[in-house]
C-alpha cells in the first residue's frame, strides 16, 4: 500500500528516468528531492524499508525509486561504480581519480549520503587529515569541490 501511494506520487517530484538521473546526479538536486519526499512522508527510513523489500539493501536509493517508478531492477552499489568507473576518472589526474576513488570507495560501504556536499570536508580529513594539505595535494578548494561534484553526474 505505501509502494503504491509512493508510485503515484514519484511523477510530481519527476517525469521520466533521464529527469530522475540529472536530479540525483547533482548533490544539492539529490538533497532537495530527498528533503521533498521526506515532506510527503517518504523518509529515509521507509526508502530504506523498500530497498529491504526489493532486495536493494546494497543498492543506491536511486534504484529504489528507478524500480518503483519506472520498474527497472536495482544493481548495488559496486556494481554502479565498476561499470561507470573508467567514466568517472577519466577526466582528472592522477591525484584526483585517488581521490575520487577513495570517495567511491566510502559510497559503496556507506550510501549514497556519502556524495552530500556536506561530507566533503569529512572525506577529505580522512583521506588527508586536514582540508588545507588536501588543498595543497589537489590543487584548492575549488579543484576538488568542481572534482567532487561533477564526478557524479557520470555515477548515475
């Protein structure tokens, strides 16, 4: 029953499964969507109830809207980021794909709350333990910021 309401509502946040992948592809779209559903009473915890009930447990809370809206059958997290990891690096260097890679790395363990801007500077000390020795390793604030973000859209 709380599926089914959810499917009704899902065209309201989103049109069609390209308008739902530029959403999530984007961390301040993803968290704007997630903070609309949890209005409607779709909260993390009963996302993560239908994930349980489609055997997504291991699965982005992407796929559990692409399943309920759009009938397409969840992959888990690291299956996401082996097909689109060649994608995803390509396009920085070397000191950036480890970062990126590390970041992905705590995605698949953790969930997708790990691509929430609001985690980056968390990710950067545990990789470089402080913001400005990541800056200098990087390239600045604005180089890994752009890194973090832009990743993403190819994750989706």
């Amino acid at each position: 029953e709380f599926v089914q309401k959810l499917f009704g509502e899902l065209p309201v946040f989103f049109n069609d499964e390209d308008e739902l992948r530029k959403i999530w592809g984007k961390p301040e779209t993803r968290k704007a969507l997630l903070e609309s559903l949890n209005e409607k009473g779709y909260g993390p915890e009963q996302l993560k109830d239908i994930g349980t009930m489609i055997d997504a447990e291991k699965s982005d809370l992407y796929d559990v809207l692409a399943y309920i809206a759009f009938n397409l059958g969840p992959i888990t997290r690291q299956e996401r980021v082996d097909t689109y990891k060649d994608k995803i690096l390509s396009g920085y260097d070397d000191r950036l794909q480890l970062f990126i890679d590390f970041v992905l790395r705590q995605y698949v363990q953790e969930g997708v709350g790990e691509l929430d801007r609001d985690k980056l500077p968390h990710l950067l000390e545990l990789k470089y333990q402080a913001v400005a020795d990541a800056a200098k390793q990087l390239g600045g604030v604005s180089k890994i910021s752009d890194a973090f973000v832009g990743f993403q859209k190819d994750l989706y």
